[in-house]
C-alpha cells in the first residue's frame, strides 16, 4: 500500500495550525460558559421555559433532535476532515508518528469502558451506556490547557490532538456499530447510493466544493431516515472532500473547507450543543443517587478510567521502544495530559442520549457523572501539568 508522504511545515501551514489551537482553545472556554449558563438555567425559575423549547417541534423533529442529529453533523463533518488531514499528511502520517496517541488512545477507550461495565455488570438497562466515558473532548480539553499558556509545549498539545482524533474516530465506529437500529433498507440504499456519487466526484478530481454540499445534506437526509445515526453523514461526507497534492495546498478544498468550518464548530455547533445537552436539575440528585451505577460508572471511567489506561498505554509503547515522549516533555506532563483526557463532555453527553433514547431519567443520570468526572479530570490535569512545568 503507497504510504502518503508527509509534507513539510510550510509558514503557511504553521500559522494553520496556530490558528487551529487558538480557535480550539477559545472554543474551549466558551463551552465551558455555555455548560455553566445550561447548569444556571436548568436550576432557575426558566427551567420549565429552557426544557419546553428543546422539546418544541420543528418540521417535524424537536428542536433538540435538530441540534443532535443536524447541527452535530456538521461537528463530525469537522472531525472527518481533521481525521483525514492528519493521517495523510499531518500528525498521523507515518506509523511512527501513530504510535504514541494510537496506544494512547486504545488504552483510553478500553480501560473506561471497562471501569463502567463493571459497575453496570448485570444491569441489562444501564449496560449500554459502556461507551460514554470512552471519549475525549478535544475542544474542552485544549481550553483548559490553553490556560497554562506556555507552561505546556505545543508537542503535548498537537500529542493531545491527535489522541482526540484517534478517539473521536473510535467513537465514529463505536456510534456505527453499536448505537444503530431499526434498520430502513430503502433509504440505507439511497445512503449508500450518495456515498458512491461522493466517491465518484472524488475521483473524478471535482474540486468545487458545491457538489459535495449538495449529495452530502441528501446524504444527511438518507441516513436520519434510515436508522443509522444521521451525523455519521457528516463523516462520510469529509472523507470523500478531496485533500488536494503537497503542492496545491492553497487551493485544497478539504483545508479551505477545514478552515471555514473551525470558527463555526467552536463557536456556535458545540456552545449550542453543551447549553441544549448539559441543563440537569439537581434537585432530585442526592447523595445517594451519585453512587448509582451509571453515575459513578461514567465519572469513574472519565477520571480514572481515562488516565490509567492512556498513561499506561503509552508508557508500554515507550518503555517498548515503539514510541517517545514529545520533544520537550516530561512523564509527569504526559501523565497531566492522560488526566485531562477525561473530559469527556460533547462525546460523551451525546453518545448517552443515543445509550438511553427512551429513559430521561438515565440520560440526567449521564449528565450527572459526565459533569463531575469531567471537572475532576480538569483540576487533576491543571495541578499535575502546573507540578511538572518546570521540570525536563
């Protein structure tokens, strides 16, 4: 199989990248005020105004399924572009460069699932829900790391990119395989049918970006009505977006596309997306109800889970050879960004409305311990990475 080569950082390409971080970052923050405002909201005299508009019905879905199932589409849009970019000619090209996020990110899928289906063990209601502390949220996380400044060298952080990607495409084929039902066989074919005229246009060397729009949001449309989860068009969609030669990188419709998405996705997809999922009213939540087996399966998972299995991970492939530490690091801040690596909010939040459709209940449940599992991690992770900043 021809290995792509990988190409060489550009002035052009790094003020990308630069630009890249500092949109993640401040998305980050901005998040975290949206998660805040939702929390505030959901537990203020506007909590029945706040749950009734999500509820309200528009051409046919409520308006938060339009927000889950639509505007999150256009979020694993990005994430397919970022994906592709990075394993054909970024952080992910070589299998050296694989290594330690793909380890990384094993680890960092497994161990927390593990950690909740062991809490959940026998429970044939919760037990579907082993998924939620698997994923990590790049743009929460990159916020809160933004806050150390340069306290972290920019090798941990493109090392924490690129495990988020590895994870958000384990969540991709997590979502596929298993969070799919009631099957439409009509309108699967109708979804296939637009993924082989994606591929064509692919192949034909389209460039304009226009056609693929277009058969895309037909796509979009096949898949929500055929059982299959209707952001996985947004993935599908992004890997057919041609990526263009070395040489043509200015006129490269997947980086052109990237660039005008990231802004977008930061700053209004996820926000909207945190302020509909994360509102919860705390007022039926006691002590008791925390040590619940999906609760503390998903904040244990996020903030224990998460760190053991990446650090270990990693440490294997390094202590093996098969891997290094990022230039300039220290074990200490791998071990803060494997901490960090719990906050699981957007993935996590949305693979639980997909783990329990049809039990509110539940679903506040996963909100409950994706919040304090999330929040956890985060201090850990400042501490530890402030702890080890001067050190190496």
């Amino acid at each position: 199989m021809h290995k792509p080569t990988p190409r060489t950082e550009s002035p052009n390409a790094l003020a990308f990248i630069t630009r890249f971080f500092a949109a993640e970052s401040a998305g980050g923050l901005v998040l975290m005020a949206a998660a805040l405002a939702a929390l505030i909201v959901a537990n203020s005299p506007l909590a029945d105004s706040y749950f009734a508009a999500l509820h309200t019905v528009f051409a046919g879905l409520s308006v938060s399924h339009w927000i889950n199932d639509g505007l999150m589409a256009i979020f694993f849009m990005l994430v397919g572009l970022e994906i592709k970019r990075e394993v054909l000619a970024g952080q992910l090209a070589s299998w050296n460069q694989r290594a330690l996020p793909g380890f990384a990110a094993l680890g960092g899928m497994v161990v927390p699932a593990l950690i909740y289906v062991a809490f959940n063990w026998g429970r044939p209601d919760t037990i579907g829900g082993w998924a939620i502390p698997a994923a990590t949220d790049i743009a929460f996380a990159l916020g809160v790391l933004s806050l150390l400044g340069k306290r972290v060298p920019l090798s941990l952080k493109i090392f924490l990119s690129a495990l988020a990607i590895l994870d958000d495409l384990g969540a991709v084929l997590i979502i596929a395989l298993f969070y799919t039902s009631d099957l439409s066989m009509p309108m699967l074919l109708a979804a296939l049918g637009s993924i082989a005229v994606l591929v064509a246009l692919n192949r034909l060397g389209v460039k304009k970006l226009l056609p693929y729009l277009i058969v895309g949001a037909l796509l979009w449309f096949f898949m929500l009505q055929s059982g299959i989860h209707a952001t996985l068009a947004g993935v599908a969609l992004a890997l057919c977006i041609p990526l263009g030669k070395p040489d043509e990188e200015a006129r490269s419709p997947l980086l052109h596309l990237e660039e005008k998405l990231h802004p977008w996705v930061a700053f209004a997809v996820v926000p909207i997306f945190g302020f509909a999922n994360a509102g919860v009213s705390l007022s039926g939540i006691t002590a008791d109800k925390l040590v619940d087996p999906v609760p503390l399966g998903v904040a244990l998972g996020l903030l224990v889970g998460k760190q053991v299995g990446i650090f270990a991970m990693a440490a294997l492939a390094i202590r093996a050879g098969l891997a290094r530490l990022p230039d300039g690091s220290n074990w200490g801040q791998l071990y803060g960004v494997a901490a960090l690596c719990g906050i699981g909010f957007t993935m996590s939040l949305f693979i639980g409305a997909l783990a329990f459709p049809g039990a509110p209940e539940l679903v506040d449940e996963v909100k409950v311990g994706v919040l304090i599992g999330s929040v956890l991690s985060a201090v850990l992770g400042v501490v530890v990475l402030r702890r080890f900043a001067q050190r190496g």
